[in-house]
C-alpha cells in the first residue's frame, strides 16, 4: 500500500459535474469491508500495448478488475514522477515512504485510464496527486463513476495541493453510493499519479447467486440422498 507522508493538503471540491446525487468521499476509512490493490506485483508496465491492450489488475485481491487507459499509462511506477509545485512521486525515499504507484503518460494534454469492474461495486476511490505548474493553482483532475453500460453516474472535479517540496504526498477521494451500482471508477485530464485503489467487497451479479442457489439445492439433495 502506499505510504505517503502526512503533510497539510490543501483540495477544493468543485460542483459536481455529473448527477446531483454525487457523494464524493475523502477518507479510505468511508468504505467498508474494503479491498485494496497497491500496483506493487507490477514493474513499470506501459499500456496499452501490443500483448495488453487492456490489464487484469484484481488479481492480488481475487477480483475481477481491469485497467484500461488512452497512450499510455505506467502501471507499477517505479521512477521518480515530478509533479511541479506538488513535489514529487517516487518508489520509496527513507522517511517518506513510498511504492510502485500508477502514473499517467498521456500523449495529449487531456487523457483518462479506469478500472471496470466485473461485480459491481457500492464504493471505490484512491490516493491521487495532480501536477501543478509553477504558480498554478487552478487545474483540477476529473473523477467519474460509470455504470454497467458506460454512462457516467456521478462526476465531479477536484483541485489538488501539496508542497513543493514533498514527497509522496496525496489525497483520498472517490464515491460511496446507496447501492452496489459502480461498474467503473475514471479518473481524466492533465497529467496525474494514484496508488491504492480502494473499493468495497464486490456485489455478485444476479447470476452469479443463480449458479450459487443451484450449487446449495445440488447439495442440499445429495444430503439428503445419503441421510436416506
């Protein structure tokens, strides 16, 4: 997991962009029963490429996660990522902490990568960091969560700010909704790095408890079958 150095953040959240039912989140402690994947099984990966278009990231935790990204994006970070007049991302520096972390190497000014999710999910979020240009204070990185079919079901902007002097340095922010309707968790514009995707326990699809009630009825009648 990434290990960020406690410093005083500074982070507007601007209107929501998307649904006005938005609830943003700014704490890894909002969701419950929480999985985290920490990128640190990954070695400085570029996507998408010729043999991974798109990268099955849930592995470490069990689920079916997938990272997807516009050119390109650095999975498993473990070079030093300037971020201006926010400091600076790197692996690990003694006293500040740090691990392999994800960063965006986007092509173009503006560029997206998400994370689908198989089973749906109630929460989801990550420690994020943006760069900021010498005496600039007012961009901001894009966050979406999306539903099954792709459609935005929540936006909203948030702005950044830490020293310019530190070092690994970030902020928690994502979503907490009523139910377990979030498929894919974005994050879009300007040039940014995140560690430590957080999201709630995964709700099986329909089916999927399909399959288990049929699996506890086939058993259930062969104990049956044996007590005769």
């Amino acid at each position: 997991m990434f290990k960020f150095k406690q410093v005083a953040l500074v982070a507007a959240v601007a209107a929501a962009a998307g649904s006005a039912s938005a609830n943003p989140i700014s704490s890894a402690a909002e969701i419950g029963n929480a999985k985290v994947i920490t990128f640190d099984a990954f070695d400085g990966l570029v996507i998408p490429n010729a043999s991974n278009p798109v990268l099955q990231v849930g592995t470490e935790v069990g689920e079916d996660v997938v990272l997807s990204s516009v050119p390109y994006t650095i999975v498993g970070q473990r070079m030093g990522t300037d971020l201006g007049d926010n400091g600076a991302w790197t692996d690990y520096i003694e006293g500040f902490g740090g691990s392999p972390y994800v960063s965006s190497a986007f092509i173009t000014n503006r560029g997206e990568f998400g994370f689908s999710f198989a089973n749906p999910v109630s929460a989801v979020g990550a420690i994020l960091n943006q760069y900021q240009a010498p005496g600039q204070t007012n961009n901001s990185l894009l966050l979406i969560a999306y539903d099954q079919y792709g459609n935005d079901l929540e936006s909203y902007r948030v702005s950044i700010d830490t020293p310019y002097d530190s070092y690994n340095a970030g902020s928690f922010y994502g979503f907490k909704r009523a139910s377990a309707d979030i498929y894919g968790f974005g994050i879009a514009d300007g040039s940014f790095v995140m560690d430590s995707l957080t999201f709630s326990a995964p709700v099986p699809e329909p089916s999927s408890y399909a399959l288990l009630i049929g699996g506890l009825m086939l058993v259930g009648q062969m104990v049956r079958r044996r007590v005769r």
